[in-house]
C-alpha cells in the first residue's frame, strides 16, 4: 500500500518472532509452501528459509475478529 506522497506504507509489527512454540513433530517434514491451519490464529503457509531445527510459518489469512468499533453494518 503507498500512503498520499507516494512512499509505501508498512504495518511496523509485520514480523512476529515467537520462540518456544511447540507444534506437532510431522510439522518438521512439512514441504515449503504446504498449507497449515493453526487454531483460533490463521492460515499459514511453510516460508522457504524453514530448516528442521527452525521452523518458520508465514500467516497468509489471520482468524483474528474485529472489534466492534472497527466493524461497520452493511446497508
């Protein structure tokens, strides 16, 4: 998204770093790209830079709801 001057607009928390997290062992042998829901979170996909002692999802839909004062009612 560019924002009025032209220059591009990022969200500044776009990178969660979540040590500790524990999944399911076949996790670990998932392919790059594969396709994951992780409850109540999102859907992730396996980055490409995954390795089996790094694990690293990128969250393509998040499952988040919005809060009252962000949802407008249709007409």
């Amino acid at each position: 998204m560019r924002d009025v001057d032209g220059g591009l607009h990022l969200n500044p928390d776009w990178l969660d770093h979540l040590p500790g997290c524990l999944t399911e062992p076949g996790l670990r042998h998932a392919p790059t790209g594969a396709r994951f829901e992780f409850k109540g979170q999102g859907y992730f996909c396996v980055y490409p830079d995954t390795t089996l002692g790094r694990l690293i999802f990128n969250r393509t839909v998040s499952l988040k709801t919005l809060g009252p004062e962000i949802q407008k009612p249709r007409p």
